[in-house]
C-alpha cells in the first residue's frame, strides 16, 4: 500500500471513530476513560497536537469543536452527567496506575 493510501484510509477510519462518538453521546468520558484510557478531550488534544505539527494554529477549543461537532461548554450542558461516585473510584485507580508507571 502507497503512503498516500494509507493516509486516506487512516484519515477514514478517523472521521468514522468520530461520527461513532457523535452517534453515542451516552458514552461519557469518563466511561471512555476508565475503558480505554481515552475520551474526546485526548482526541480533540492529539487533534490540536497535530494540526500544530504541521503548522497549523489551533487553540484546545478549537480542536474541541471539531472532535465534539459543536463547542465543547454547549456539548456539556447538554449531554456530560455528573460522574457517579463508582466512576470517579475507577478513575482515580485508573490515573493512580498510569501516574506508578511513569
């Protein structure tokens, strides 16, 4: 497979993931994160971090906007839940993990 062809394939596979995520709002990052070690903001900073790699400026909310399809504070109001405290318990042994191996 040729450089550009992979390239379109992965940019394909991407634009999937995020139409997957729009499609399941009930997904919450938290969730994301405890499962996968990732959310929409890791993507929307790997976005930023990307864009600005290649020269392009791009600011966190701007990055945001592409990831969540609309900015970041309006997807919250609507759609983020309070974190149960189950949650929150997973999440700390998660980043208490991941903090021991660095």
């Amino acid at each position: 497979m040729d450089q550009q062809t992979q390239t379109e394939i992965e940019a394909a596979a991407f634009r999937r993931l995020l139409e997957h995520l729009d499609s399941r709002k009930d997904a919450q990052n938290i969730d994301l994160m405890n499962l996968a070690g990732f959310c929409r903001n890791c993507l929307s900073k790997w976005y930023r971090s990307a864009a600005q790699d290649r020269g392009v400026e791009m600011d966190y909310d701007q990055a945001r906007e592409v990831i969540y399809k609309e900015p970041y504070t309006s997807w919250k109001d609507k759609y983020q839940q309070p974190a149960s405290a189950e949650q929150r318990a997973a999440f700390e042994k998660a980043f208490a993990k991941t903090n021991k191996e660095k």
